[in-house]
C-alpha cells in the first residue's frame, strides 16, 4: 500500500490528460506537461489577475489620474474587467446594478474594441452613466482566492478515473489522499509562468511559519517537535511588483493544504543562519530547493 511517488502521479496526469474533463486534472496535466514555463490555465490566469490589478493600483490608485473610460485607455484594464467578473459578486451586481456576469461580460466585450498595435482599448460608442458605475465597481476590490483546493484536487483524480471505467478502491485511495497531495505539491514546486506578454512568476513549496528563532528553540529538542513548528504545508506563488523594480515581489497563496510539515518533511531539510531577510538574527527554516523529493519514507528530502 502507498508504494508510490511524484513520478507515478505525474505519469497518472499525463495519461488521463486526453481522458478527463475534470478541470482541476486537466490544468495539474497540463502542469506536468509544460512544467518549463506555464502560459495558459487556471493558475496563470490568478497570477495575472492579481498582477494586473496591482498594475491598476500602482497606475490609478489613490493620488493617481483617474481612468478615463470614455477615450483610450491601455488594453489591459479590458482584460482585468473580465478577470474581475468571475471574482465579483453576483448578488451584488443584481442589487446595485441589475445585471448578471453573463451579461457584464456581454457588456465589456461590446463596449470596447482593442487596438492591438497600440495595446489600447477603444470605446466603441458612448460609455452610459450605469457602464460606467459598474466599469469602476470591477476595479473596486482585489480578491486573492487560492486557485488549488486540496480536497477538489483529490476529488478530481477519483471522477477522472471514474470517467474512464478504471477499476479502484475508493477507500485505499481516500487512505493514500494525502501523499497523492503531497507528490502534487512537488510537481507544482519551482514552477514558472509567463503572463501580462512577458512578466514572469514562479511558485514553491513552502511552510505555513517560514522561520524559528534560534533562540526560541531548546537545546537538544527533538527534530520532529521542531519540524512541527512550521505548521502546515503548501504553495506560494511570486510575481513582481507593477512599477517597483525587479527585486520587489508580491507573494500570495497558490494552494493550501492540511499537510503538516512533521509528517512530510525530512530532518535533511532544516537549515539554520541569517534566514529571514528582515532580520538579523539567527532562525531555522526549510530549505526545499533543487533535488527535492520524496524518500523512502513518504517524506520530503532533498540531495543536495
């Protein structure tokens, strides 16, 4: 039982990827199979929802020109629109605005036409008094929802396998979820994605607690009580920051899990030193880094 790892999940993915519908399958094959650079799918487009919406910030913000929404404007804003449809509520468009997201995405994709020599948005009529309020409620909020859900991950896999008529135990699978989960998060490790034309992010594993002061930890404490520490598992995801150079990143959460760090994490991955960029004092962390996988315990380790 449970005699698998990273690379069975990844030949699993690669071959129900012609055979499943389910989108969360679909977008984990697509990872393996374009693990180089991601330029398309679900986490992209949350990366690049998000980067935009900070580019809308840092271009409109407070103390910022307005957008002008009646004239030419930069083409981007039309694509955030509609990222911020999927993320608006629909209970609030029916209230304040009478209207549905079927419909606000009828409404953006007729009120503008791009110029694409130019990356601009051209309206191509008057822009009403209502458009325009429900224009400005779009780029009202900023919404950072984890595009990855543990459970729908796992679920996936069961309605992928059920869809092509292949024999399974649902209960030796809900006993190995977690490490079908755990060989995910090393699949989606250290990937990168391209968005926005050329702006590039990447995503890692990473601990709930990053860093442990040194001085915090008891001489002599136990590896697994201080593995515990560092909680929970998941994914991060970077990108830069719109117009703040490029050592500056905004960091956010790809996907969470219950997976605790003293049940999946080998001994061989605590590193100790000036860590935490924002201190100088002497922490303990994990380092997951190139050569990360998982042992012959279900663990992860790394030989480098």
């Amino acid at each position: 039982m449970g005699l698998f790892d990273e690379n069975d999940v990844d030949g699993m993915l690669m071959r129900l990827r012609a055979f499943t519908s389910n989108r969360m399958i679909l977008e984990l094959a697509n990872f393996v199979a374009h693990n180089d650079m991601r330029d398309k799918g679900v986490a992209t487009d949350a990366l690049e929802a998000i980067y935009l919406n900070l580019k809308f910030l840092t271009t409109y913000g407070r103390d910022k020109p307005q957008l002008k929404i009646d004239e030419p404007f930069p083409a981007y804003v039309v694509k955030l629109f509609n990222y911020q449809v999927e993320r608006a509520s629909s209970a609030l468009l029916k209230s304040e605005h009478n209207t549905s997201k079927k419909q606000v995405l009828a409404q953006i994709k007729s009120a503008f036409s791009i110029d694409t020599k130019n990356k601009l948005a051209v309206p191509t009529g008057k822009i009403t008094t209502s458009q325009a309020r429900l224009f400005s409620y779009l780029v009202s909020f900023l919404e950072v929802r984890p595009p990855f859900n543990q459970r729908e991950i796992f679920l996936g896999f069961l309605e992928a396998l059920t869809q092509n008529k292949l024999s399974f135990q649902q209960d030796i699978l809900e006993d190995q979820a977690d490490k079908i989960i755990a060989c995910v998060l090393l699949l989606l490790h250290q990937t990168k994605f391209r968005f926005d034309s050329d702006q590039v992010g990447a995503c890692y594993l990473v601990s709930k607690v990053r860093f442990v002061k040194a001085q915090d930890i008891p001489v002599g404490i136990d590896p697994d009580e201080l593995l515990s520490r560092f909680e929970g598992l998941g994914i991060q995801a970077e990108i830069p920051l719109p117009n703040a150079g490029t050592n500056n990143k905004a960091v956010f959460s790809l996907m969470d899990t219950e997976l605790q760090a003293k049940d999946w994490c080998a001994n061989n991955l605590l590193v100790s030193g000036k860590l935490d960029l924002h201190s100088t004092e002497d922490c303990v962390g994990l380092h997951f880094g190139d050569g990360l996988h998982m042992d012959g315990d279900s663990k992860f380790s790394t030989s480098s």
